[in-house]
C-alpha cells in the first residue's frame, strides 16, 4: 500500500536525438521526395518529434535536440523511435528499454535503420544507480 508514494515527482530520461546519417539509402526505392529528416520518439503517451531538417549532405539531418519523458516504471517502461523524410517512414520503428542506465550519465543508442542510422543519448535524470559498480576500482576509497 505504501508503493504509490514513490513516485510523487515521477523519473525522467533526457532522449537526445542527435542526428541520422542514411546516405546509403535508395531515395528512388522508397520514394522519398522531401529529404528533410526527422524522428519522432514516443514513451507511454508522450510523443515528441524534432524538427524537419535536410541535411548538409543529403540524407544526413543533424537535429542535437534534447527531449525530457515522464517514465513511470523505469524497469518496464520502453520508448520508441521512428525515423522519416518527409511523410516516408524509414525502416520500422525500433523499441528500446530504459535498464542499464547509470543516473544522470549519458548512453548511446544507435538504431539501425536502411541505409544509415539514427544517432540518440540517453540519460537518467533521476533513477538508475549512481554509478558503475566496478569491484576492482577502489579509487573512490580515496575521497574518503
């Protein structure tokens, strides 16, 4: 009974969708006419998008936006990601799990997708252990 006071204020993870890099990609194949790229990324509910940016290269939209989510049970709780050009969806939508994380410090995801990938860092605003937990390193014996 006492578990629903945990989460008064509930944990966020801070999803930065860097860039994509699908050069490679067959625009004729997929019949992508607008080359401008974006990704939306959803977690329960929240759906975010970034903005629509044509890369300086083609298909190599470089987007370094920084999206908070509500996570309401970070062992279980999976976000998604979706890359498009213009209304083309690129590849499927790649599910990710939010386990293994070290609060506030960031990790990368990569997610495949034709021709390329998409580039994200995730980090823990406030749940995951504080640190790595490294037997062998005795270093932090050394602030004490």
């Amino acid at each position: 009974f006492f578990f629903h006071h945990l989460y008064i204020n509930m944990p966020q993870v801070e999803i930065t969708a860097t860039g994509a890099n699908c050069k490679k990609l067959d625009m004729k194949a997929y019949g992508i006419t607008d080359r401008n790229g974006w990704a939306r990324i959803e977690l329960g509910d929240q759906v975010k998008e970034t903005k629509r940016v044509e890369g300086a290269n083609g298909l190599d939209p470089i987007w370094e936006e920084v999206f908070v989510f509500d996570v309401a049970d970070p062992d279980n709780d999976k976000f998604k990601v979706s890359l498009f050009f213009g209304e083309t969806q690129i590849g499927l939508t790649a599910e990710y799990s939010l386990t293994g994380l070290i609060k506030m410090k960031l990790k990368y995801r990569g997610m495949a997708v034709p021709g390329g990938k998409v580039d994200l860092m995730l980090r823990p605003l406030d749940f995951g252990p504080e640190q790595e937990e490294e037997e062998d390193d005795m270093s932090f014996m050394d602030m004490l």
